[in-house]
C-alpha cells in the first residue's frame, strides 16, 4: 500500500478518535448540567403514626384498641403508659376513628406536658455534666451543644474527663476545634476527676460562661465508672453543678432504661438528651423514660449534622411522632 495513503488514512483516524472524545465529553457535561438537584432532606418521621392508621383501620371495635396498644408498645411508650393512654382515650367514646387518633395525639401530649426543659446555667461558670454509655453520640452531642451555646454569644470551655477510652480526648479536642470551643484535657489514664477541676478552674480564670464535661461511658467495669462519675460531679461542685445530662439512643429502646436506672444511681440526672430520633419508629421512648425517672428529655438529636440538636419540644414532637 502506498506510504502516503497510509498515513491519510492513519490521520482519519486520529481525527475520528478526537472527535469521538469531544462529543462523550459534550454529552457527559450536558447530563451533568441536566442532573436534576438533589431533594431537601424530609422532615423526620417517627413511624408510629403509621401503625396507629393500620390499627384503627375503618372502624373502632374491640380488637382496634388492642391493636393501638400494641403498637404503642411497640414504640417503646412502655406496657403501663400504652395501657392507660388506650383505657383514657376509649372512655372518652370517640364516634370516628379520626376521633380516636386525636384523643391518642392530645394523651401523649398530656403526658409530657407540665415539666421544665429549659437547660439551666446557673453559676459562674456554669458546669454541665454529660453521662451515656459508649456509641450514644455522646461526644457529638457535646461539640452540637457547644456549638449552640456558641451561637448564643456564650463562651464555652470543654473538659475532656474520658481517660479511659483511647483517642476520647483527641476526638473532643478535634470537636472543639470545628465549633470554636476551647478543650482542657489529660494524660490518657489519668484521673477524670482531675481533668474536670481543670476545665472549670481554667474558665473561671478566664471568665468562660460554660464548662461542659464529657465523662467515661464503658459498658464493663461498671462499678470503677459510677466511682468515677460521682467522684467527677463532687469535683465539679455537687450540687452547684448546673445540668448532668444524660444521652440516651433513641433506638435502644427499654434498654435504654436500664441505662438510665444506672446513671442516676451515680449521679442525680436533671435531663435527657434524646439522640438518633431521625426516623426511628420507637420516639415513644420519651414517655417511657420520662416515667421511669421523672426527668425531662431536654434535647433530641435529629441528624448527624452539628446544627441537628433541638430543643425537645411536646408538641412537635408528638405532631411528627403521630404522621
């Protein structure tokens, strides 16, 4: 074959090849452009408003209300609570099952109504004492409420009194440094107690408005914890401290009431923090817990986001709990 003819042909090819490349780079940029954007995020549901639709059905009989109490139950409002909220709510005779659906709304409503949520800061600085099991979200619990303090024009100082589990002291300092907070920390395997002292000695040098301190949450050595724990709260100013939060999963369900009986052994809890309530069908733990220990859940953890801790707020919550 004819050496110019080759390299004509070998030219086209070229040409083709390049030309080829340009229109899959056209057409990638063009579906690129064409994605459509992605959905906002949906609010969060909590899925027993759905099992209550499914009980009721299309009319009220016997087996109706013992479906509802089932599936209250199932969402963790406890055997007692369910039992009394269904005998209220059917001695009310509701005609329509929309009827029957809003006496069940206005009984969960009524039964974490009347207690006090603010978070208290009194004091100078202001101590906050968080306690939870390990895997909670404890420690990214803290750095969300920090940040909110923050957001608030307070200043906010973090004790990292967590020696026991390796990095706990790391991850908090890298927390405090995402939200703005400064970190007081030890030695890893040192004292907790120490580190507590530390922290709210240092605020108050500085004139910080906020201590929050993280503390151990191993599931063994449970006596050596509560030891530690109540030796944290008397160094931190026993009954001077302002909060001593618990964190509680969400989706630990009446587990996590043990959970709580143990903590408040230890040291007397003033609140709830309520975390992994992003579309768990088990919210009714609020009722369960808030029965047991006569403590209100304070905050609840919506997302994984640092802006993804509220205010627990009854009516919302029972609102989104009952869609």
């Amino acid at each position: 074959m004819d050496t110019t003819l080759l390299i004509v042909i070998a030219g086209l090819i070229v040409v083709l090849v390049a030309v080829g490349l340009v229109s899959a780079r056209r057409r990638a940029d063009q579906d690129t452009v064409a994605a459509p954007p992605r959905p906002p995020a949906a609010p969060p549901r909590y899925g027993l408003g759905q099992a209550i639709r499914r009980a009721l059905g299309t009319r009220l009989d016997e087996g109706t209300w013992d479906s509802i109490e089932d599936a209250l139950i199932a969402a963790d409002v406890g055997v007692a609570a369910s039992s009394e909220i269904v005998a209220e709510v059917r001695a009310a005779h509701p005609d329509t099952v929309e009827e029957a659906r809003q006496g069940i709304s206005d009984a969960l409503e009524s039964e974490l109504s009347g207690r006090d949520r603010s978070l208290n800061l009194d004091g100078a600085p202001a101590v906050v004492v968080v306690v939870g099991v390990n895997g909670t979200g404890k420690t990214t619990t803290i750095a969300k409420l920090a940040k909110r303090l923050l957001g608030e024009g307070k200043t906010v100082t973090l004790g990292a009194a967590d020696t026991f589990r390796a990095a706990a002291a790391e991850q908090l300092q890298t927390w405090g440094g995402r939200v703005g907070a400064q970190v007081v920390r030890g030695q890893e395997g040192g004292d907790p107690a120490s580190v507590a002292f530390d922290a709210i000695d240092s605020a108050r040098a500085k004139g910080v408005d906020v201590v929050i301190i993280d503390t151990a949450g191993r599931l063994h050595g449970k006596k050596n914890l509560m030891s530690e724990l109540e030796k944290i709260y008397r160094v931190s100013g026993g009954d001077d401290v302002a909060e001593v939060l618990l964190v509680l999963d969400a989706t630990a369900g009446q587990n996590g009431l043990a959970q709580v009986a143990e903590f408040s052994h230890a040291v007397p809890i003033s609140g709830i923090v309520l975390t992994k309530l992003d579309g768990t069908a088990r919210g009714g733990i609020v009722v369960a817990v808030e029965r047991s220990l006569g403590v209100p859940v304070k905050f609840v953890g919506v997302g994984e986001g640092m802006d993804d801790i509220e205010p627990f707020d009854p009516a919302s919550f029972v609102h989104s709990l009952m869609e």
